[in-house]
C-alpha cells in the first residue's frame, strides 16, 4: 500500500510540476520532485529514497519538452538525495527552521549536477545557469519549507497523535477543573 501512495504521489508531482508551467510560467520554477525527493530522504529510508529520486528524475526528464540530456535529472536528484539521507542521518532534521537550509542545499546541488552533467557532455543546459539557479533555488526552498510544514502540521503521524494528547488534556484539564469546584 505504501509503494502504491508512493506512486501516486510521485505521479501528482511530475503532473503537477508540468501543469504549473503551463498555468503561469514563474510556477515552472518551483521543482516539485525534488521536494518529494527531499522529504523521503529527510525520513531516513534510504533505498526508498534513492529510488523516488530516480524515477522522478527520469520522469522529468522524460516530461520536458526542451531538448534536455536523458538521465541527468535522475542522476542529479539520486545524488541529492544520498547527500540529504547522508546529513539526515547524522543530524537531527526534526524540525521546519533546520529543513530550510537543507532544500536551498538540495536545490543548489540538485542545479549544479544537472547543469554539470550538460556541459561535461557537451549539451548546452535549457536555460542559464545564474537564472535557473536563483530562480529555482528560492522557489523550491519556499515552497518545499510551505509543504513540508503543511505535511507535518496535519498529516502526519506525529500530528495526529498531538490531536489525540489535546483531547486528553482537555478533559483531563476539565476533570481536574470540576474536581476543584466540586470541593469548594
């Protein structure tokens, strides 16, 4: 069931990425897959991580519509999320203010093996390497740090138990509040 979630999720991504660019061209920036790429290497499974960043690499690759180098997106974002996985299991990343230097982080290595890639190959990359980098750079790190924290606050393991405590404590508190005007 996960690997199917997994999936569709990655599958909504990719989608997603190329229906933002169509909508509005600055949404093109904002690199979707590599949010999702973070997000399973930030979770400390590193197989499944490796493997979400290829297949959504190979996927954008496959997607674009520019003439682009087939397999550096899948390389570019396998290697990010080795190097994420690699700090995530090293230092604590628990938290949304130490998740926003790891997506500018992913997202400058992310540009910078894809770009890299290109001109070790001889290709010219699709689109300036300043532009695409800043762009995508404070793009991704918005929109990722919105995301994840999104994620967490709502619908996650950790905040569902958290509403599950609030509802303890209300009564708890409740019970100890009737307690004390009963004695009075």
């Amino acid at each position: 069931m996960r690997q199917l979630t997994i999936a569709l999720l990655l599958i909504v991504a990719v989608a997603l990425q190329s229906a933002l660019r169509s909508v509005w061209q600055p949404l093109g920036y904002i690199d979707l897959t590599l949010i999702l790429v973070v997000y399973f290497a930030l979770q400390r499974q590193p197989l499944q991580a490796l493997i979400v960043a290829a297949a959504a690499g190979l996927a954008t690759d496959f997607i674009s519509g520019r003439p682009a180098l087939l397999g550096a997106g899948g390389f570019s974002k396998t290697l990010t999320a080795y190097a994420v996985y690699f700090v995530a299991s090293r230092v604590m990343l628990d938290t949304t203010i130490l998740r926003i230097p790891v997506l500018a982080s992913a997202s400058l290595l992310d540009n910078l093996v894809y770009v890299g890639m290109h001109r070790l190959l001889g290709q010219s990359p699709p689109m300036p390497f300043i532009q695409s980098l800043s762009y995508k750079l404070v793009a991704t790190t918005i929109a990722g740090t919105l995301l994840l924290y999104a994620y967490e606050s709502y619908f996650s393991g950790k905040a569902r138990q958290r509403r599950q405590f609030t509802v303890r404590r209300r009564v708890a508190r409740g019970g100890m509040g009737s307690l004390r005007r009963r004695s009075r």
